[in-house]
C-alpha cells in the first residue's frame, strides 16, 4: 500500500513539474530608449566620469538633447572624443544640436552622416529629429515640410518622439511660459540660450495634433535642462506630452530620461533615473 502511494506521489510530481515547464512564458524583450542631455562638462573636451561610466551600448536608442561639450564641433579632436563614447554615426544614435554644439555643422554631418534635421523608424516609434538652432527657435522650410509630411504619412507607428534641444513648447504656453525662469537654462529672451519666441504653437502644435487624432501618442522631448531643473514634465489638455532632461556636474541629483516600449505592446512607459543607476 505504502510503495502504490509513493509510486502515485511520484507520478503527480513528475506531472506537475512538465506542466509547469509547458507553461513557462518566456520574458518579453524591453526595448531601452535612453534620453541625455547637457553633458557637457566643467574643462571643455573633457567627459566627466558620470557619463564615461555609462554603457551607452546597453540602450536600443540613445538620443542626444544638444550642449554635448562647451565647444563641440570646433576641433577634430573633441569630437573624437565624444564619438568615441556616443558614436555619431549609428543609426541608433539620434542628436538634437544645442547652442554649443554648431561652431563647425560640416564637421558634424561628418560624423553622423545625416541633416541635422530628420525623420528615423523604431519599431512603432516615429522619431523626428528638429534643429531649432537654424532659425532662432523658429522652425521654418524646409523642417517645417518634414514635419507636414512625417505627420501625413504616419501610418503604423503608435508613438511620435519630435526632439529639440530649447524647451520651445514652453514659449506662449498659458501655464508653461510663466515657469521659464526656473525650468530650462536659459531664460525668455533672444540670447543664444534662451527660450526665443518661436512659431511652435502657430506651425508645429497643429500637426501634432493631427498625429494625435489618428490615435498616436506624440512625445516632445527636449534637452536644455540640468542647471536648474533636472527633469520636467507636463501634458497638455489634448494630451501631447512635454518631457525634458538634463545634467549639470556641479549639482547632484544628475537624471536621465528612460522610455521604455515591450515587445508585442503599444504602451511607451517614461521615467526618470539618476545617472549612477544607468
């Protein structure tokens, strides 16, 4: 009688354990976009050792918010200093040009490869690369047609990102614009760094409406942060959400901006981590 229930035990026991084998789900891939800005440090054509220790390789995407060094572009050898960590010219590598980054714009398509302007496919992510340095903010012919024409094709991409370096979506905001003096770098105003009036709500605003009421989640991002504020975000009424991050090495609490899109789902998740967690 003892040996039928053990011989039974065992027979329950070998059954159990292949059918949880059958029914293990294998883990779903996490595709890591990764958003950094303002990296630039206290000695230019230096990298600080927050950023160095960083494996930027780990990431699907990297995006860059502008302000890379002090003087990016104006040597050969400060650029090969940074590619050498961010790698220019990946397709995965997407860079968004700050007020320090354009002494020489040649020197920098040498090593991206591309516009500064540009549309890139991820997945389901539909990245729109802007250059808001070219016209003073104002984001004119021919981006503005990039633009017009990203929106109007848009077909089966769930998420537009549109990366900017200046906080433009901030200027002529009837809640944001009154927090310009203690959220981006630089102030209201016409300075290099400054948040400029722009055409943003005029041009810009109504296509990504248009993307919106297709059903597509739309993300601007934007770069020139860190001083004063370590990250920021805010989404208006029609639902477009506003999101920044930047870094300042003088400060603690340095932050990066992680999005997060799993395989097989239509959910792109934000948060943000201090760098000695990247």
């Amino acid at each position: 009688m003892k040996i039928v229930k053990k011989h039974n035990f065992l027979c329950f026991l070998i059954f159990l354990i292949g059918c949880t084998k059958e029914t293990q789900i294998p883990e779903k891939k996490v595709n890591q976009i990764l958003h950094i800005a303002h990296t630039r440090g206290s000695v230019d054509g230096m990298i600080e050792k927050e950023i160095r220790d960083i494996d930027f390789k780990a990431y699907d995407v990297l995006c860059l918010g502008g302000d890379i060094d002090g003087f990016t572009s104006q040597s050969e050898a400060t650029m090969q200093t940074w590619n050498n960590l961010f790698s220019f010219g990946d397709t995965t590598t997407l860079w968004t040009l700050g007020n320090h980054d354009i002494d020489d714009r040649a020197l920098i398509e040498k090593y991206t490869k591309r516009p500064s302007f540009y549309t890139w496919n991820y997945k389901t992510i539909t990245f729109l690369v802007l250059d808001d340095q070219l016209d003073r903010s104002n984001i004119l012919e021919p981006q503005l047609d990039l633009v017009k024409g990203v929106v109007d094709t848009l077909q089966s991409a769930n998420h537009l990102v549109v990366l900017t370096h200046n906080l433009l979506w901030m200027y002529n905001h009837p809640v944001l614009e009154s927090q310009i003096e203690e959220i981006p770098n630089g102030g209201l105003g016409n300075c290099s760094f400054c948040i400029k009036p722009n055409n943003f709500y005029e041009d810009i605003y109504p296509q990504l409406l248009k993307a919106k009421a297709k059903g597509i989640e739309v993300y601007c991002i934007a770069g020139d942060l860190g001083l004063k504020a370590k990250e920021f975000e805010f989404t208006t009424n029609e639902g477009i959400h506003f999101l920044a991050s930047g870094v300042d090495f003088g400060q603690d609490g340095n932050k990066a901006l992680i999005l997060e899109l799993a395989e097989e789902s239509t959910d792109l998740v934000w948060y943000f981590e201090d760098l000695d967690n990247l």
